[in-house]
C-alpha cells in the first residue's frame, strides 16, 4: 500500500484534487491510500497510523518542507516502533498561481507525470543530514532563535578540507541546505549560513523600501531584515548556544547544544527516470 499525504492549506479545491489522484493513480494501477489532513499538528497521528499498517512508500505532495517534515517524523516514528524507514516519494503541485488551478489539463499533466514516476518505481538513495539526532532532513533547516538576543553562540564547523574552524557570534537565524554534487554523491556537505537581524534604523528602513514597492517606484534595492554573520561549507557542525533554536516546520524542541551531521543511514526516494541528479 503507497499512502498520500496531503499538505494543508494549499490553495486550490482539495476535493477535486483528490478526485483527479484517484483517477490518475487507477489509471496507472496504483494502489494508493490518500490522507487530506486540516493542520500541521495532526500529521504525526496521520504517519502513527500510516507507519503501523508498515506501507510500502509514504508519498508527500507539497513544498519539499512538507517532504522533509514527513521523512523526518517517519524516521523517528520507525525507530521508535523498530521498523525500517519506508520509501519516500514527493509529488510538487502546480505553481500557486490562481488561475493555473482552473486548468484541469495543466493540474493533470503535472500530476500525472508524477504519479507514473511513482508507478515505475526507480528507487535512489539521497543524501540526508540528522539535527540532533532528532529531525532528518533532505534539502534545507532553518532554525531560529526566538530570543533574538546578542549573547553569542559557538560552532564548531568541520570543513570539506578537513580543518575545524571555532565561531562565536549571535546568531538569530541559522539555514543548513544540502549540497547536491552530481558527480560524487558519496560526498556529505551542507552550506551554513547564520544571519543576525538587522538594528532597528535598518528594519525602518526596510519598512520604508517596502512602502516605495508598493508605490510601483522602479528600485532594485530592499533590504533584508538579516544580515550575514558567517556562510560557510561544511561537513558537520556543533552549536552551543545560551538559548534554544526552533524550526517552525518540526513539533521537536531542540537542546541548547546540538550538533548537525551526516545521517546513519540513506533515505530511500522515488525518481522519475530520467532524473540526472537521481534524486
């Protein structure tokens, strides 16, 4: 059984969506058991439930945040009842713009594609990185410190060229992305980048460029409310911070020291076949 997973609040008819997977995926012979969820706080009920009956891919259509939510929670749902992770596959919908879901032929296609691609069932092992042992993660983390405070936090940053640099600096934002090297995937590497936000002159001056956006003046410049602390690769990092960092995507409170590292174990994805970065 491939059971489905639908990311809440998505912009279109769920109903008629769901009307559209059952025909596509009889259409392809796929046995597949869709799940439509109301928020965010009811998925891990949804997997509790999905990773007991032990399904043969748990399939995840949304954002790839929606994706990495999903394959993390399974992670740490199948170790704690013993299992193996399942198989993973990602459906991407249409782009949100509002006239697109008014066009059955343009939502079918993309779906269909996609469901064929899940149908033929090539599996790839991606690369995936663990945060404190609790959240996996495929593509990108942000983490933020809800403190916004100016006490420093550590990191011990392992490079690629296997040196170890020692960091200490406030941080209020911290996004850890997957490097993807089509010629080597045996490589493990994140791209760190840790932003502090910006004094309160800089943020009124930011609300001021905003303000001459939607006036439709022709400028180019606006101004982040971060600015970059450090951005660096790496193959590992330690944090030790005096307040805790939180990801809005993950239910998992983070320890005040963690470290973010290469996972144990690869994940197993759904790739269509002519995908060149396997996924």
């Amino acid at each position: 059984m491939n059971s489905l997973i639908i990311e809440p609040d998505l912009p279109f008819d769920s109903q008629r969506l769901v009307q559209l997977l059952q025909k596509l995926s009889l259409e392809a012979r796929l046995d597949i058991d869709i799940h439509q969820i109301s928020h965010q706080q009811d998925l891990i009920p949804t997997l509790e439930k999905v990773i007991t009956k032990h399904p043969d891919t748990i399939i995840a259509l949304g954002s790839y945040i929606w994706l990495d939510t999903i394959i993390s929670e399974s992670c740490r749902l199948s170790r704690t009842h013993a299992q193996s992770t399942p198989i993973f596959a990602h459906i991407s919908p249409p782009e949100k713009l509002a006239l697109t879901w008014r066009i059955a032929p343009y939502m079918e296609r993309g779906l269909k594609r996609s469901i064929q691609a899940i149908a033929a069932r090539k599996i790839s092992e991606k690369k995936a990185f663990v945060c404190a042992d609790t959240i996996w993660f495929t593509h990108t983390l942000r983490l933020e410190n809800a403190a916004r405070g100016d006490a420093p936090s550590r990191f011990i940053v392992s490079t690629p060229q296997n040196s170890e640099l020692r960091i200490s600096a406030p941080t209020d934002l911290l996004t850890v992305s997957i490097h993807e090297d089509i010629t080597s995937q045996e490589q493990h590497v994140i791209t760190v980048l840790a932003e502090k936000s910006r004094s309160g002159t800089s943020s009124r001056l930011q609300e001021s460029n905003n303000n001459l956006l939607e006036k439709n003046l022709k400028t180019k410049t606006v101004q982040s409310a971060y600015e970059d602390v450090f951005h660096i690769q790496a193959t590992q990092i330690d944090v030790h911070a005096p307040y805790s960092f939180s990801s809005s995507a993950f239910t998992t409170s983070l320890p005040e020291k963690f470290r973010i590292e290469p996972s144990k174990f690869s994940i197993k994805m759904i790739t269509e076949k002519n995908d060149i970065l396997k996924y």
